[in-house]
C-alpha cells in the first residue's frame, strides 16, 4: 500500500495516483458500468487478520494523455467468522 499514493502526473496522468503495487492483475472488458470479480479466499485460520489492497483502472478516452485513469485503492481485511 502507497500512502499517499504515488503521483502519476509525471507519466501523462494529472490528478491520478498509484496506491498499491502491481504484483498481480486481472484483466477484463466490462459490459455496463460495474463488474463483479470472484475472489477465493481459502477457510484457513492463519491467513486472518491479512490486508489485500486493490485498485482499478480503466480507459477513458480524452480524459488525459495516456487516456486511462485509476481508481481510489482499497484495503481489504481478511477475517475468518
């Protein structure tokens, strides 16, 4: 996780920012305007209390230079109920 995230300005997008790594992606076209990704967690007790950070981006032609623009990122707390 980058806090505060790292400023894209320098690579043609002002305004956007990088709040975490991309150490794994997952690509896909969207239909519509939202998209729902399955994320397995496995039921093991030792992976609780983990944090998974996410962000997306996504095209948007004319928005900037390089045409895409990012999400906020998130941070997302692993727990076994």
């Amino acid at each position: 996780q980058f806090v505060p995230g790292t400023d894209l300005g320098g690579i043609g997008m002002p305004t956007c920012f990088m709040h975490c790594s991309f150490d794994f992606s997952i690509g896909f076209a969207v239909a519509g305007t939202t998209q729902a990704i399955p994320l397995p967690i496995p039921n093991d007790p030792s992976i609780a209390g983990a944090h998974v950070f996410g962000q997306s981006i996504s095209t948007a032609p004319g928005t900037n230079a390089l045409d895409v623009v990012t999400s906020n990122g998130v941070d997302m707390l692993i727990d076994i109920n």
